[in-house]
C-alpha cells in the first residue's frame, strides 16, 4: 500500500505506510492531487496551475501535461 504526501515547496514525496520515503518528484506548481498508476509505471499530478501532469514512476521522467 502506497501513500502519497506532498508539501508546500512543491516537491512530491511517495511514500510506503512505514512512512519510508521510496520516491520524489519535483513539480512546478504546489499540488493537490496524485495518482500512481502501477500498472502503466507512470504517476500523475495536478495542483495549483490547473494543468496534470505525467511522470515515468521509474526514472522521474516528465511524459508530458494537459492543460
């Protein structure tokens, strides 16, 4: 079971329920909302500018965004 945490300075933390932190992403924009997607290896996020954004789990790759 995963549990995703994100903080004010715009950084996203992933972290497992022992609160080990496995993994951070760098946002441009605070954010508000997660998702990691297992199956497809990627992690979606959305916050403060409206636009989602989408990110290789694996490597911290940025795929793209929608605005």
């Amino acid at each position: 079971m995963m549990l995703i945490v994100f903080d004010t300075s715009a950084s996203l933390i992933v972290m497992y329920y022992s609160w080990e932190s496995v993994k951070e992403f760098q946002t441009p924009t605070p954010v508000y909302a997660a998702s990691y997607l297992p199956d497809r290896n990627i992690f979606v996020c959305g916050g403060e500018d409206f636009k989602m954004y989408k990110y290789e789990y694996s490597s911290g790759e940025e795929l793209g965004m929608s605005s």
